[in-house]
C-alpha cells in the first residue's frame, strides 16, 4: 500500500514549536504530508481524524510523554510505525520504548539525513508489514477455495512466525526471543543445578561510527559485527540476541565462567579481526567491542535479571579499562 502513496502522512508530535517546524519543513520538502501536534493529548486527537502512517514523538513532553502516546497507538492502531525522539540522557527510555513496539528512536539534535533515512526506513518496513499480511490474506481465500493449500498456508505462519523472532536488521534473535529463552534457561539450570552465563556485548564508539562514516554504513557494521557474534558462539543450547541499538547479549548454558571468558575473548578477537575501519575510535583504528561475562547457578527465589545486571557491571567494567576487552 506504501508504493501508491504519494504522500504518506506523518504525525509529528513535541511541546516545541521550533522543533515542530523544523521536522515539519524538512518532511515537507521531501514529498511527505506532515501534521503536527504539540502536545500527547492533542496528538491522539489527531490521530483519529488524520489516520498517519508514522508517528513521530518526543519522548519527554508536559501531560502524556512519548511512551504513553506509544502504548495507546499500540493499543488501538498497532499498525501504526511510532518513533520516539529522545535526548542523550534518555536512552534508557528509549530502550523502553523499543520494548514496547516502537520501530526506531531518534536522537535530539537530529540531523536531516539521518531523519529522513530512519523516516524511509519505517516506510520500508511497513510496506513489508502490508505485503506480508496480504499474502497471508490470499492464502487465507485460496484455502477456503482449495483444502489442498492448507499445509502452504502453515508453512506460511510458521515463517511468519519465524521473522517475529528475528530481529529485522541483523537476522540474530531479538529481545523479546532472548528474554523468552533466558527464563527458559534459567528455570532449567535451576532445576538441574547447573551454571548459566550471561556474555554483555557492545560496539565501541558506535555513535561516533555513525556520525563518521554515515547510519547506512552503521547498519552494515551491526549486521557483520552480529553474524561474526552469532558464528563465533554457534553452539548446541546457546543464544546471541541483539540486545538493543548497538549491544548484543548471549545466553550459554551448562558453561562455567572460565569458560565463558575464552568464548568471550574469541569473540571479541573475530570482530577485530573483521577490519572494519573506524578512525574516530579511541579504542582501535577498527571496529571493535567490549563484552562483561558473569556466570551463576540459580537458586530458589533468584530472579534471572541479577544475571544480566552482573553482565552489564561486568560490561561497564570493560570499557572503564579502556573497551576493546573481557571483563567478569
């Protein structure tokens, strides 16, 4: 349906004028039909009578925020692809907001290039949204016209649901898997007694990689760095998610941390070795990633989140010693 818009329309929602204007001026002269509204309330009024494709909205505003305005899109036009503007010092929220079902996050101050490509980019993602459910539409007729069909029809939601578990930029499992088989994992190894490992990865310098060499050449890098994450751990029993933006995160099971440490170092050597050019980099003149190992068996009461909190500090550890490390 995308294709055949000439005019798709995009909801901009800020309590800021200037950035209203701003976004709307630049959307405008790239061929998009842009409403504004400035505040949560009144973009949800909007909403209904102008009917948008994408919505873009500031994450932090007087009244309804940015994640309220996400939830109740969701709630009633889950179709509807939802950015979130977020400053530097919101970026837990923002990671939030991708839980909840946004499609993307964008930094203030933004720049009109990487606006305009994460706008393309939802659009893109919509008109695959739209083609896949009006395959799934036909085979739906086709079968009530030919019993035949109906095994092409299963085969079709089981690939559909297939791609719900990936995620959509680097073809690894994205977090709602992850979290999915973390429990699953930690369950297990609490029944049997066994440790389970946690491995925090992310890129160095990544926002720097993009401001250097461009958001386009930033997804190639995740999409190379995730593949070499996911070949150098591809064991029976383990997982490699991406975590969000720029960090990944692996599930081991039955691995103690010693052994952990050595896969997590192999990782980390294959990246490096992957040469891909970083000059703004003060870690390397290549890409590289730091990664925090933390192992534990589970115990009656344990939330499997004290797993992933020891690998985020572990994580935190690594880049306070200078990133391009492992660190427990």
């Amino acid at each position: 349906m995308i294709a055949d818009m000439k005019k798709p329309v995009i909801l901009i929602i800020d309590d800021e004028e200037v950035v209203l204007a701003g976004l709307s001026h630049i959307l405008k002269k790239n061929g998009y039909r842009a409403v504004t509204a400035n505040s949560g309330e009144q973009g949800l009024e909007v909403l209904k009578k102008e009917k948008p494709q994408l919505i873009i909205t500031d994450l932090i505003m007087n009244g309804i925020g940015g994640l309220e305005v996400l939830k109740q899109v969701k709630e009633t036009e889950p179709e509807i692809i939802v950015v979130i503007m977020t400053g530097h010092g919101e970026m837990d929220s923002s990671i939030e907001a991708l839980r909840l079902g946004a499609s993307d996050y964008l930094l203030k101050p933004y720049k009109e290039e990487e606006l305009l490509f994460r706008v393309a980019r939802c659009f893109e993602k919509l008109q695959m949204l739209n083609e896949a459910k009006k395959t799934n539409e036909e085979l739906k007729e086709s079968i009530a016209k030919h019993q035949e069909l109906e095994k092409s029809l299963r085969a079709s939601n089981k690939q559909l649901e297939l791609l719900s578990a990936l995620d959509g930029l680097t073809g690894i499992a994205n977090r709602r898997t992850f979290e999915k088989f973390l429990e699953r994992e930690w369950k297990s190894s609490m029944r049997h007694t066994q440790p389970v490992t946690a491995i925090m990865m992310d890129i160095d310098f990544f926002k720097l990689y993009n401001d250097t060499y461009g958001h386009q050449a930033g997804d190639d890098c995740l999409k190379k760095v995730a593949h070499t994450i996911e070949k150098s751990l591809r064991r029976p029993g383990d997982l490699v998610a991406r975590y969000g933006g720029e960090e990944f995160v692996a599930i081991l099971s039955d691995t103690p941390k010693k052994g952990a440490f050595g896969l997590a170092e192999k990782v980390r050597a294959s990246v490096e070795a992957l040469e891909i050019p970083h000059q703004a980099s003060q870690a390397s003149k290549f890409v590289t990633i730091s990664l925090g190992v933390a192992s534990r068996v589970p115990e009656r009461g344990d939330a499997s989140s004290i797993l992933i909190s020891e690998a985020d500090k572990s994580l935190y550890k690594a880049k306070q010693e200078g990133r391009n490390r492992v660190a427990e």
